[in-house]
C-alpha cells in the first residue's frame, strides 16, 4: 500500500517578480531601511541614530507629553517607546517622571544634555533632508502620500 506525498501549494515566480515590482510595503521598508541608514550615517557625530532623534524631537515641546502621546505620535507601541527611552534616559538625555496630575501617567522631559544633543543633531538633520528633498521630484507628493498611509 503507497501512499501519495502531497507537495505544498507552490507560488509561481512570476508572483515573486510581481509583488517585488509592485507591492507598496516592500519598497516602503526598503526606502525606511535605506532612508534611516542615511540619517544614521549623518547624525553619527552626535553619537544618536535616526531613531533617537525622532523621539528626542518629539519630547521637544513647552510641556513635556506622555508617554502614550509620544507613543501615538512615533506610531510605537509603548512597551517599544519604553525599551527605546532607556538607554537615552541612562545617558542622561531625558527624564522620565510620574505626571502629578495623573499618577498613572509617565512625563517625558529632555534634560539640559537632550537639549543640546539635539541642537546639535538639528542642522545635521537640516543638511540632509534637504539632500533628499533635492533628489526627489515632488517632495511634498511624497510626504502627503505617506501621511495618508499612516
């Protein structure tokens, strides 16, 4: 008595060739790696990464926000935004304290070194931003679609 092996359901390599041609989320993480690489390779000399720069940025503000705001903002869960904020925090880049009025809720503040860290991260950031703005064709094209997608 023999029994049949099945093979799996195979997916044809034309799909393969179609979805690296067209799908939207594979050139979106492409373009985001490629993207942060870049900012990386330029904040450098501030001893901060692209990412660290865009949650330094958000805590930028005239009252400091809370977690769960910053959260929202950077599309990061909290338990992400927490794991993110220590090593910043143990540098000394920012606080990170209970909000009086709501006990439950976390205040991010950057200290007087996040500050700095982040002026000096600034123009960096100006010079190549405006690098990639310049090698694109419709910068603000761009920006809008990823907003509408976010």
């Amino acid at each position: 008595m023999s029994t049949a092996i099945e093979s799996p359901p195979q997916v044809s390599y034309e799909t393969t060739l179609l979805v690296r041609d067209h799908c939207f989320c594979l050139h979106a993480q492409r373009a985001a790696r490629a993207m942060a690489r870049r900012f990386d390779e330029a904040l450098r000399p501030t001893s901060i990464t692209s990412g660290q720069f865009s949650l330094l940025m958000s805590l930028n503000r005239p009252k400091p926000p809370t977690l769960g705001s910053v959260a929202g903002l950077l599309a990061m869960d909290r338990t992400t935004l927490t794991a993110n904020l220590k090593p910043l925090e143990k540098r000394g880049l920012l606080t990170v304290a209970p909000d009086p009025d709501d006990r439950r809720a976390r205040l991010l503040c950057l200290t007087q070194e996040g500050h700095s860290v982040l002026a000096d991260a600034v123009p960096i950031w100006h010079a190549t931003q405006d690098a990639i703005e310049a090698a694109l064709a419709d910068p603000s094209a761009l920006r809008a679609g990823l907003n509408a997608l976010a």
